[in-house]
C-alpha cells in the first residue's frame, strides 16, 4: 500500500479497508505494511485521525496494525516500482 502526504479520503479509504482486513492477511501468513514517502509525523496524524475522528462505512474507532514504513528518500519505492510488479490500491 502507497500513501501520501496529504490525509485525502482515498488514504483514509485504503488505511480503513486494510486495517479491518489485516486479520484475512494474516490467516494467509501474510504481514501487511503501508509505504509512504513521507515521515513518521505524517503517519501519527493519520493514525490518530483514523481512530479518533472518521468513520467510514460504518466503521469507526478503527485501529492500523500493521506498520507504516517512512521512505522520505523515495529508495523503497523507486526500488520496489522498478523490480517488481506493483499496484497503487484506491
């Protein structure tokens, strides 16, 4: 999963769905983790604002399990674009 600085609705989309289906995830043996070029400030607000103030599809409260990985370099996303196939999910 690939995020962005600006906490849009498709990323609160993407963090809800993956967080309520991380345990289908992980009966597949299968760690999710969230990529985003941006730094870890980033990800507490939207984190805190997932939990705290949205609710979507009649889920709230929901808590983000997996990791959210800080590529401020963009080196993970460069090398993960280039050597692999790959797909933004919205």
């Amino acid at each position: 999963m690939f995020l962005n600085l600006r906490l849009k609705y498709h990323f609160n989309k993407q963090l809800f769905t993956f967080a309520e289906r991380e345990p289908e995830f992980s009966a597949l043996n299968c760690q999710l983790a969230g990529l985003s070029i941006d730094g870890h400030y980033s990800h507490i607000t939207w984190l805190r604002t997932i939990t705290n103030k949205i609710t979507f599809k009649g889920m709230k409260n929901m808590e983000v399990k997996f990791p959210l990985i800080e590529d401020i370099s963009i080196v993970i996303a460069e090398k993960i674009r280039n050597d692999t196939v790959w797909r933004k999910f919205y």
